[in-house]
C-alpha cells in the first residue's frame, strides 16, 4: 500500500481558506461533542529553538504533527516555523500520507482564530488591528476576509519592510500601517508577535474589543497586560495546552490569574454549550495556542482531496 507524499507546493495547491475554515470549525463541533482525542502537545527545548510533537485522531483519521520553532531562522534564508505530519489509517495504523504541514499551521491558525471571531467578535464587527506583520498576519487576513465583508485593516509591527510586505501582498484591501495603540482601536485586534513581555496595554483596549492572543505558544511568552484578562470573558482553544503555553500561561504562574477563570473552550462555545459575548460592551479573549485536532481535520481533507485529484508520487513505506 503506497504512502502519499504531498510537499509545500502541493498543499499550497489543495488549499484555500474557506475550505480550511469548514475544517477546522467542524473540528472544534467533534471535541465539543466528545469525538476528538488529543494528548498534550509535547515541546522539546534545543540551543536555537524548539520542537512541537503534537498527536491526535478525529472519527476516521490519526496522526501526529512534528513542527518547529527556530526564530533565527529567517537569517538563514529558512522559515522560523516548519512542520511534517504523518496522517494514519487509525483501523491499523498504516501511514496514508507523509505532507508539509507548514502552511497547514499557518492557515489553520488564521482559521482557528476567524472562528473564534465568528462567536466572540461583536456580529457588526468591521475594522481588524493586527499586531505583528508576520507569516502569520496573512493568514488571520485571509480568514477574517472570509468571515468578516467588509473589512478594514491596521496593521503594526516594529519591522518597516515587514509592513510594506504585507500590504504589497494584499492590494485589494487598504492595510493602513499605524501605530500599535491605533492598530488595537479595532473592533477584532490579532495579537502575532513573540513577545515575553506585554506589549498590549489595558488601557489601549475599548469596551467590546475581541482579541485573538496568538503569538504566546510557548511557557513564558506574553503579550497582553494581565489585567486584560481579569477583565475579559476568556476563552482557550485547549485548557490544559493553554494553561501551560499560551497567553494565560505567564499570569497563572506568577499567581495573577487561575484557570478557574476562564469562561471555557472554544469547542464548548461552537457547540453551544457556552454562549458567546453577552452583550456588545465586553471584551472577549480567543487564546490560541494551536491544537492538533485544528491540523488533523486540515489533513483529512487534503489526503481526500489529493486522491480524488490523483497525481501525486508515493512511496512503499513499509514494504508491503
């Protein structure tokens, strides 16, 4: 039985944006409903970064994601994050597809948090702040577009070329390059830096304001003021992931802020069982620290899509 094998280009190809939004929303729908199995993402710490294996399975698929964080990496001419991830038979555990997962990270991420707008974002919602002008910032643009039409965008980073990127990349949308206290007067604010510190002040935040925390995935980054958060209706996409790696990670540990407090998870909130904003005066928090169920779903689609399509090479793994 041959092994598929999808590169970057190939993914690239397979994919758009609304067709990972469906995905990656029904896998929220499974883990509300019970269906999704995920143990806890496992991080292993090297001189220049680190490494993310992240397992899961979802009715009829398994696999397990193997990505990397390296920030230097951009010096080198290489992306900071890269990943593979190997898609299983979960009946006998025969590997269906070896593919890139780098731009499923990307585009999943972006996807995970246009949802978490979609149910937490006040519904007349028309103006998107991004914080930080990276990879990750065309993805959140791309899935927002999808959800939110129209659209206007402020952008800011500390990077000059890094916005003119960005806003060379998207011409039909106006990306205003502005300040980061303009950036966050924004209906849905998408806050994508590495910072370990806060850079996101309480009192730049406006009642109503829903922010996509993003750029803390790992145990000790921060980017939001922790009274953001006490005042804030918190939602995470994975308590236990959450709690150790993402934005709450750094509050908790320092006694500021306790898990008791978060009003749920997003799969609670799509589901139904947890409601979304009660009224057009709070702030809401999606903190996303990226789960593997998101990159399990993405998967299942593109192997189904890449077969139906044909074409693409394989390999004879095992043998057989």
């Amino acid at each position: 039985m041959p092994t598929l094998l999808l590169d970057r280009n190939a993914v690239k190809n397979l994919m758009t944006m609304g067709d990972v939004i469906k995905a990656v929303e029904e896998a929220f729908r499974l883990c509300g409903e019970g269906k999704g199995r995920m143990p806890a993402k496992v991080y292993l710490s090297v001189e220049h970064g680190d490494f993310r294996a992240m397992p899961a399975a979802l009715p009829g698929c398994a696999g397990v994601k193997w990505v990397n964080v390296h920030p230097e990496n951009r010096s080198r001419g290489l992306p900071s994050v890269m990943a593979v991830l190997i898609y299983s038979d979960p009946e006998t555990g025969y590997p269906l597809a070896i593919m890139d997962a780098t731009e499923i990270t990307a585009y999943r991420t972006g996807a995970a948090a246009g949802i978490a707008s979609k149910y937490l974002a006040r519904p007349d919602s028309h103006t998107m702040g991004v914080i930080g002008a990276g990879y990750q910032a065309y993805t959140q643009i791309l899935a927002h577009a999808e959800l939110f039409n129209p659209i206007s965008i402020s952008a800011f980073d500390v990077s000059q070329a890094a916005l003119d990127a960005l806003m060379r990349s998207f011409p039909q949308f106006q990306i205003k390059a502005c300040s980061i206290q303009e950036a966050l007067a924004s209906d849905i604010v998408c806050t994508l830096t590495p910072s370990r510190n806060p850079i996101v002040k309480k009192e730049w935040i406006s009642p109503g304001t829903h922010i996509n925390a993003v750029g803390a995935d790992a145990p000790g980054k921060q980017e939001l003021d922790p009274a953001i958060l006490k005042a804030a209706i918190v939602v995470v996409d994975d308590m236990k992931q959450a709690s150790g790696s993402g934005e709450i990670n750094v509050p908790i540990q320092k006694g500021i802020y306790s898990t008791g407090e978060i009003y749920g998870t997003l799969a609670e909130v799509v589901v139904g069982k947890k409601k979304g904003r009660a009224n057009n005066r709070d702030i809401t928090v999606f903190d996303s620290t990226g789960i593997a169920v998101e990159d399990m779903a993405v998967a299942k689609f593109l192997f189904e899509k890449a077969q139906q399509k044909g074409g693409y090479p394989s390999v004879d793994l095992m043998g057989t």
